[in-house]
C-alpha cells in the first residue's frame, strides 16, 4: 500500500511539474490528437503515473481521447471512473484476452461491454499471455492459443461475434502475423466494423510489409507505436516506422505510444515526440492528423 501511495504521489508530482513547465514539445502538436495504447496505474507491475494523471496530462496538451489498456484485467470501469474527475476528455478502455480474465472468455467480452457507460471499447486478443509471445520469449509457461492447426478456435470466434454485436474494436494483440490475419478475416466475414493489428512491426508480431497491406486491405488499421524516442536504436527505429508507414500508406496507419512503463517518457510526452519525429522525416501536417486524430476516430467510433 505505502508503495502505490508513494507512486501515485510522485506521478502528481510529475504532472504538476509538467504543467507548470508547458509542453515539452511544440504547441499545438498534441491538439486534437487520440492515442489508443496508454499503459497506467493501477496495475501490478511499475508504471509512470496512474489513470487520472495521464488524462489530466493528456487534457492539458489539447488531446482529444486516449484508451487506457492493461494487460490483466479490464480498464472499462477505470474509463468511466476517469471521466468523472477529468471531464472534456474521451477517456475508453478494453480487455486484453490474457489468463487472468479467463484467457478467450466470451462472458469477459460481453461483461466489459456493459460495464457502466459503455466506455470499454477495445477487445485485444492475448498479448503477453498469446501462445506467439510465450514461445518467441522461449518462456515455459501456460498461454493462450486463438487457433489450432490453422484454424481459429470455435470460442475465437464466438468472441468475434460479440465484438461485432457490441460494436467493439478487435485488436489482434501478440498473435502471429498468420493468426492476426486469419483473426480479420473473421472479424470481417462477422461483421466488425473497427480493426487494428496491434503494432505490427514490433516483436513479437512482426508482420512484414505485404501481411501489413492484406491487413489493410481487409479494413484493419495498422498500429505504429512510438515508445521511447530516445535511446540506443531510437532513430533506426523511428526511420523504419517512416519507412513501413510509407509503403503500407497514411490511410491505413495509427500512431500511438504505448507508453505508461516506469523509466520511460510520460505517455503525452512520448506521444507528442513521436509525432516530431515522423514529421522531422517528412510527413505533413495532413498526414499526421491523419494518423493521429481521424484514423483513431473512427476506429473508437467518434464524429
């Protein structure tokens, strides 16, 4: 207890530091922006700042929405709770199909649908849990598997079927780049409306440019996350980023952060450096507001 009391006072701190201090990158960048992969407290395992501080934050940088995503249980009731304190701001979660929820449980997807407010938009298939994580971490574990023998799990799909009659977003979460496909496929053949490959091209999802393409062209969003901008690799990364932007198209892009982990940028922070450095490499204005604030509209279903 004394530590989560510890954290959250620091994480106060550092929003109040930060708001005293004006935006750390230019005015303006962040206006109107969604990110749609932020990491906070509560949570059991290190993060920068909780739940009502990032949104604080996020409002104060002129942001429109964020999704607030854990990898252990459902944040649709932290959404609602969130936009009581930090209203102005579009604030929805999601559930992450990892074991703590019953691994592929349709009774979790259909309760986080109805949880007070409807704020629980996201369904992210297993990320650290997923059969592709656990064996590319060579870990020894139990895990959560979306197909056999190259097709889907009945369960898999009665999920998506839920997803389609909630008007919820199916994400494709850790799963291998033949299983996120076969996952779209479905979601498409059912009916969903909203899908994206979550960060494609980072492991252990590494989906290749022409998987990239099929994905977009069966109407999923493909998710480029920023993380850190600085650091060992961070240039290689971010010009790989443009690179595969570039090929798979501004159309069909997301940018995000994936930020909330302790030692690394505050998630608006991060978010709005990701978005100076895809700039500094050549994009416009246009195809930023692409990214950042259209595309992620209209996967979370707003005007």
């Amino acid at each position: 207890m004394r530590r989560m009391i510890g954290a959250s006072v620091l994480a106060s701190a550092v929003v109040a530091i930060g708001l005293a201090q004006g935006t750390p990158t230019p005015a303006g960048t962040l206006a109107g922006t969604i990110d749609v992969h932020v990491h906070s407290y509560p949570d059991d395992r290190p993060r920068s700042i909780h739940a009502i501080d990032v949104a604080k934050l996020a409002k104060s940088r002129g942001m429109r929405a964020i999704v607030l995503k854990n990898h252990y249980e459902s944040t649709a009731g932290t959404a609602y709770l969130v936009r009581q304190v930090v209203p102005d701001l579009e604030v929805f979660g999601g559930i992450a199909l990892n074991l703590t929820v019953g691994g592929i449980n349709p009774a979790a997807v259909d309760h986080m649908a109805r949880v007070t407010g409807g704020w629980g938009r996201m369904v992210w298939m297993p990320t650290f849990d997923a059969e592709n994580q656990v064996r590319f971490s060579k870990e020894t574990r139990p895990f959560v598997s979306v197909s056999k023998g190259g097709a889907l799990l009945p369960e898999v799909k009665t999920v998506i079927g839920l997803i389609a009659k909630h008007g919820l977003v199916l994400a494709t979460g850790h799963s291998a780049p033949g299983e996120g496909l076969m996952l779209l496929r479905e979601g498409r053949q059912q009916g969903v409306r909203q899908m994206i490959v979550t960060h494609a091209i980072q492991a252990p999802v590494l989906m290749d440019v022409a998987q990239m393409k099929e994905a977009a062209s069966l109407g999923a969003f493909i998710e480029f996350v920023g993380g850190s901008p600085e650091g060992q690799g961070a240039a290689a990364r971010m010009d790989g980023i443009a690179a595969a932007i570039r090929q798979v198209g501004v159309a069909s892009s997301i940018l995000s952060s994936d930020l909330g982990q302790q030692g690394n940028p505050l998630p608006p922070d991060g978010f709005g450096a990701f978005i100076e450095a895809l700039r500094a490499r050549g994009f416009s204005d246009r195809d930023l507001d692409v990214m950042a604030k259209q595309n992620p509209a209209r996967l979370l279903g707003l005007p």
